[in-house]
C-alpha cells in the first residue's frame, strides 16, 4: 500500500538505533565509564568548597588566638571564660557576615541620598524639565500674587 519513494526514503534513513547493534557489555562499559565521570564534582564547585573551607579555618585560627588570651586572662570567672570562649567559637563558625548593609560613611551614597534630598537632576534631560515645572509653577504664582492685589 505504500508509494515507492516512501518505502526508499524508509529503508535509507530508518536505521536500527546504535544500541542495538552494539553487544550489550560494550554497553555497560560505557555506562560504567559516564557513570564515573558524573559522580566527580564540578571543578569550579570543588574550588569553591575549598575557599570556603578555607575561610573558616583562618576564622577558627583568629578565634583560637583570642580564646588563648581570654584563657590566660585573670580578671573573668572560670564561667565567664568558658562562656566567652563558646560564643567566639560560634561566631567564627557562623558564616553569616554581620552589618553587611549600606555604610553610612560611604561617599557616593551620601551624595546620592544629598541629591535626592534636594531633588537636583542627574541630566539635561532631567535639568530642562525641572526647570520648565519651576517657570510652570511660577507663574501659577505670579497669577495668584495678582488676584490677591486686585481685591
């Protein structure tokens, strides 16, 4: 019932698939092989395991160093000491880093937050419409001031 291109073009590009003319322990072999590659870690992800263990270690070195002075001090409490050193160790610990917002002694932000304040434009575009809602708003005045001296 099929036209005769048909049957051709079928028998020319409908081809088994690769698996199955390949023996099936060629197969698994190659699975083995992906299977083995897969399970490694991403090199740039192993890096940045690396950094951040890292990290830590210079922020446990710093806290051992202050839990040594703490230690040899005499003015705390036995207590006091062993509280004090818990709470350095948990905060080397913590990766969360603290105050990690706007710094208010930052320059460009002060100057920033000064523009803004005094609603100065930031272009030529911005300047020559601020200037034309001022000549609007002048004149609304002026109209105003005018009415008042008449009555």
């Amino acid at each position: 019932g099929l036209p005769d291109w048909f049957s051709q073009d079928e028998a020319k590009h409908m081809r088994p698939a690769v698996e199955e003319l390949l023996p099936e322990e060629d197969l698994a072999e190659a699975r083995d092989q992906l299977k083995a590659i897969d399970s490694r870690t991403i090199k740039k992800v192993a890096e940045a395991k690396a950094r951040k263990k890292r990290k830590l270690w210079k922020r446990m070195e710093t806290a051992r160093a202050k839990a040594n002075q703490i230690a040899n001090s005499e003015d705390i409490s036995a207590r006091g000491k062993a509280r004090e050193i818990a709470k350095l160790y948990a905060q080397a610990k913590d990766l969360r880093k603290k105050g990690k917002g706007k710094n208010p002694n930052n320059a460009s932000l002060q100057t920033r937050e000064r523009r803004s304040a005094s609603g100065k434009p930031l272009d030529r575009r911005m300047f020559s419409d601020k200037r034309q809602v001022n000549a609007k708003q002048k004149k609304k005045d002026a109209k105003k001031a005018k009415k008042r001296g008449r009555r």
